[in-house]
C-alpha cells in the first residue's frame, strides 16, 4: 500500500511502509481503538479472544508467541505445526510457535496501552492483524500516548519484518439472486447502486422482486473491524466521485458527507464481527429464508468462499459440519475500487521478548512465505502475500480471480482519523434497551480481587457507555423473581430515551443495582423484545441487549415459543436481542439460540474478567 490516501491505481498492490515510516516520524493520531475486529477478527460467539490448538512444545525450544487476527488463526497454527515439524534451526536453536487469535482492533488496544498479561493474555513477541492499516494505527497511537515504540526498526525507507503472509479483498457479498437482479456477474457493480437501492423507496420492487423487500446492508464498525473500516474508505472514495487521493478537504464537503450517511441507513446494525451476519444469514438459510435477512454483506473475498462451503468461520477444523448453503453468496467488486486486507508480519521489539525469540519469529516468516505454505493459504480461500489467486478462488463460479479493478491505497493516518470520526457523526442511530440480571448468584466473587460478579458487570456497563454519543437512545431494565413491580420479574429503571437525557440516570441507577432473587431469563427477554417492537423506530438500530449469569429459574419456562417469537419478529425486521453470558454458571447454548432466533449475536463472558471487553464489543454493533 502506497503512502498516498485514497489514491486509487489499477490493479496495483498497494505498499503502507511510506504510512508506517511517517508515522513513526511522529504523525498524531488521535485515535483510541478499543478491542476486535472482522469476522475477519473475533469468533463465532463474539466472545473475544481464543487460542488456537497447538501441538505439544518440544523440550528445549524456545516458544514464541503469534497475535493473529481470527480469520486466519487456525490455519496459521497449523503452518506453525507443520513448522515444528520440519525441524528448522536457528543457529541450533529450535522454535515452537503458540497462535493465539486476538482481533486486530483488540490486538491494536492493548499493544499501545501496553499490553498487561494478567489481563489480556500472553503477550505476544509477533503480531500479524488482518490489514496493516492497524499497524499504521497502532505507531501513531504509541506515539499520542508517548509510549516507547515497539514496532521494528526502520532500515532505509522500509521497517523490518512487515511482510505480507497472505492477502484477501473487501468485497461485497451478495446472495446470488440478488447480485444476478443487479445484473451480476457481467456489470460492474459498486456503492453507488448500494446507495441508489438504499434510497428508493421501493427497495428491491425496483428491480422486480418486491418480495425481498428494502435493501438492507451488513456492515461492521469501523473502529473495530478491518472489514468496516475499508467498506467506510470505500464509500468515501465512491462519493467523492473520482479516483484521486481522498483528503481531509473531501471529507468536509456536505455532498461527501451526506453520500456516507445514506449508505448508512441501509446497515441493520453494526457489530466487531461480520461472523455475525454470515452466521445468521446460514440460519436464515437452513429455514428457507435466505433472501429475507441482508442483501449485501461487506467482508473479504475469502468469506464468500468460507460460506458456500458451509463453514462461514473459515475454521479448517469445522470444514464439513454444515452442508452448503442453498442460496450461495457471489462476491462483488466495488467498482470504484476496494482495499486488501493483506495481512502483515510484525515481529515486535518489546520488552517482553527478546532477540532469540525475534531470531525465530524471522524464521517463520520465512517458512510462511515458501511456496508450499503460500499454496497452504489459497487452499484456504485467501490469495498469496502478493495478490494471487489459487485453485478455489479460480475454479468457484461465485468469485472473480481478477474482480478487482481498482486496488485503493489506504488513507494515511489524519485522513483515516477524520475518517472515523466522520463516520461516528453520520452512523446509523441506535435505540437500545439493557437488561441485567441482578439475580443472588451475581453476589458471587468474581475472581478478580474482593469484587463480587455483579461489581465488576456495573463497571463494565458504566465504561461502555462512553462508546454511545448522546443522540443514541438508551435505556436499563434489571430483571430478578419476586420483585415489588406490577410484573414481578423485571423493573424499569430508566426508560428509553436519548443519552443527553440518561446517561447520568443510568449511571446512577447502575450504581444502586444489588443481587436479589432468582432467574426469570425467558419472561424478562420476552418482556424486552415486546416492549421494544412496540416501540421501533424505522431509522434506528433496534436492540435489546440482555446480561445474565445463570440459567432460567421461573415459572414461564417455554424457551421454544420465545424462539418462534424471536424468529417471526426477525421475519419482519424485528428487534435484535444480543446476549451477554456472565460467568462460569451461564447457559451460553441457550443464549446463543436466542439471539440467533432474533438475528443477533451472543458474546461469551463466562470469565467474568472479560465481561469489560464484551460489554464493549457488544456496543460495537450501534
């Protein structure tokens, strides 16, 4: 990727070492990045960080540790085996490698507020994001927040061990129907025709099938996913209706501005993951109802193949589950151009490694790049670390080996901030309800020092907040048995409204919420959705989000009627449920079904020290 922001060439791989470099220089940028990221970033339940199954290390060799963003976690751990095995040196030292998935917005966060291993895990001597964007990111914020740097040295104009493993695009995926009613595979397709279809009051009747409805777009938050944040560079540079350098002076212009919000409207919500969208829209699938759920997904090349094979994580371990869909997603190629998540090696210069452990990290590298291990990765869907195709992508009937026309160059770091920054003005608003259990067992420890479940889940709730603006409207539920309300299993404590309004009202009622009874978590999530869907407003993103630490303990215990209600609300673009489980004692299956009944996502908190992290993953999606 070139240093130039925006600067659109044909079918050119972009070089970011001009980014990086400058920014070192001492560019600021002011931008706080919270966790992760992309489908391309986080797993299944949205649940924040896992850690790939490793062979067992070899006495007397030394381990290295590899933060690598989700997408390619797996199959990376599995090179690293096949590493292992070879029996590579280095200077008669042997290497194990230990990969662990880490979102690369997560990843990113932690790196520059220094990464603290009780807490966040081991840290790791290699960092390989989904895009070197993070990269850029991750010297501009070391440099605002004065921390020392710890991304390799520059040698000339080129910083060290910043390779590229592997390559994907940002497509948009498309259910096949729909793309071919566009005119799909023979005309060139982009934003401007999301935007048209966005706008037309008609929706898809438009274009001949008012079944489908109004066109709707899945497209994930920017400041925390590789996938929506290039989706955003991409809209901007389709606005500006050129394929010169986007710059801060086009972001200011109204037209520019109001192009970005439009496309915004169509989003059913946002989120860290776009496994959320695939994995719903495979639901969706099983039940028939494929065409009814999203018309447009923006993820990478190698999603769409992930998904026609039934296994929309991309997880080789899981290839086979699940037959493939019977409506197939087809990528399309923005034509006014699209980014390369193309996913860099950095091997870190920090304190907690060492120069051993960098000798064999540069090994790896190495061994990552030979043939044998690139034909490993477009085995897997991606395309080599300079942009090529393999066997499934040139063999599927659903992608296109040279689709994109236009590799864009990513913004560099001041224009990438206005970026976010603008997008945060123009995003979709949200009208959110929370829902927390304060149930006897939230008065259990937590398992970090003195504080009880329920403590650190009121912290976790009260931080959030600040990632909502004060036009978002929200407002907080507490649910328990035998409660002095007309209902008895849920108090209202703040009503809906916007955060201008709440925000204090809120705090200040988290602040007051003690452990009481039992666990009416069927009624109360009924109780939410029905209150909500009365209540819906067609320009905002419509959610219920419910915490809870334990399993249904109340009278009302039909969990498949909730479903069928969740899934006929989800059949008319009902309310979304996302669920947070807490704890060890959390029946994650369950919630998990609910929130895939509503279209939505479970995040996995059930150790209750990551309940902050997951909190704010789960206020990614408004």
């Amino acid at each position: 990727m070139t240093d130039q922001p925006g600067n659109a060439a044909p079918r050119k791989r972009s070089n970011v070492v001009p980014i990086i470099a400058a920014v070192i220089a001492g560019v600021l940028l002011i931008v706080g990045i919270r966790w992760f990221t992309t489908r391309e970033d986080t797993s299944t339940t949205g649940s924040g960080d896992t850690t790939a199954t490793a062979q067992p290390h070899r006495d007397g060799c030394t381990t290295v540790t590899v933060a690598a963003s989700s997408e390619k976690a797996a199959l990376l751990q599995e090179l690293a085996n096949r590493y292992s095995n070879s029996g590579r040196t280095v200077d008669g030292a042997c290497f194990d490698m230990q990969v662990n998935s880490v979102a690369s917005g997560t990843a990113e966060a932690k790196l520059a507020q220094g990464w603290d291993e009780s807490l966040d895990g081991p840290a790791p001597d290699v960092w390989t994001p989904a895009a070197s964007t993070w990269v850029s990111l991750l010297a501009s914020d070391l440099t605002a927040k004065d921390r020392p740097n710890i991304l390799p040295a520059a040698t000339g104009s080129t910083p060290a061990s910043t390779s590229s493993i592997t390559s994907t695009p940002l497509v948009l995926a498309m259910p096949e129907p729909m793309a071919k009613a566009l005119g799909w595979p023979d005309a060139e397709i982009g934003w401007s025709d999301v935007l048209t279809l966005a706008q037309d009051p008609q929706g898809w009747a438009a274009k001949g099938h008012p079944e489908w409805g109004r066109f709707t777009l899945g497209k994930t938050n920017p400041n925390v996913s590789t996938s929506g944040l290039a989706a955003t560079i991409g809209t901007l540079v389709a606005a500006t209706g050129t394929s010169s350098d986007l710059t801060e002076a086009a972001l200011q212009r109204p037209e520019v501005q109001q192009y970005l919000k439009d496309v915004e409207t169509s989003v059913i919500h946002y989120g860290d993951t776009t496994l959320t969208y695939l994995t719903n829209l495979q639901h969706a699938d099983d039940s028939g109802a494929a065409l009814g759920y999203v018309s447009a997904v923006a993820v990478e090349e190698k999603s769409v193949l992930d998904y026609n094979a039934g296994n929309p994580s991309g997880n080789p371990a899981t290839l086979g589950q699940h037959a493939p869909p019977k409506v197939p997603l087809v990528a399309v190629y923005p034509k006014e151009g699209t980014l390369d998540s193309d996913s860099p090696f950095v091997i870190l210069n920090a304190p907690w490694s060492s120069a051993q452990k960098q000798a064999g990290a540069q090994d790896f590298l190495e061994f990552l790049l030979l043939p044998e291990q690139q034909k490993a990765f477009t085995d897997a869907n991606f395309r080599t670390a300079d942009g090529q195709p393999g066997d499934p992508i040139t063999s599927s009937p659903y992608v296109i080996a040279d689709g994109v026309k236009i590799t864009l160059n990513p913004p560099g770091p001041q224009v990438l901030s206005d970026v976010r920054a603008l997008w945060t003005q123009v995003r979709k608003p949200a009208r959110v309800l929370v829902v927390m259990d304060v149930s006897g067992s939230m008065a259990a420890e937590s398992g970090y020092g003195s504080e009880s479940k329920l403590d650190l889940a009121k912290k976790a709730a009260t931080s959030a907040l600040s990632q909502l603006s004060d036009t978002d409207q929200l407002g907080l539920w507490s649910f328990t048995t035998d409660l002095p309300t007309p209902d008895t299993i849920t108090a209202d404590l703040v009503d809906v409204a916007p955060l201008a309004q709440t925000r204090q009202p809120i705090v200040n009622a988290i602040a007051g919420l003690t452990p009481l009874n039992g666990t009416p978590l069927y009624a109360a999530t009924r109780n939410a959705a029905a209150t909500m869907n009365a209540e819906q407003e067609p320009g905002s993103i419509n959610a219920v989000v419910v915490l809870t630490d334990g399993r249904n303990e109340y009278t009302d215990n039909d969990l498949e009627g909730l479903l069928r209600e969740l899934e006929a609300s989800a059949q008319e673009n009902g309310v979304r449920v996302f669920t947070i489980a807490y704890g060890p004692d959390a029946d994650l299956a369950t919630l998990q079904a609910i929130s895939e009944a509503s279209r939505a996502a479970a995040y996995d908190a059930r150790n209750p020290t990551s309940i902050d992290k997951v909190f704010s993953d789960v206020l990614s999606n408004f």
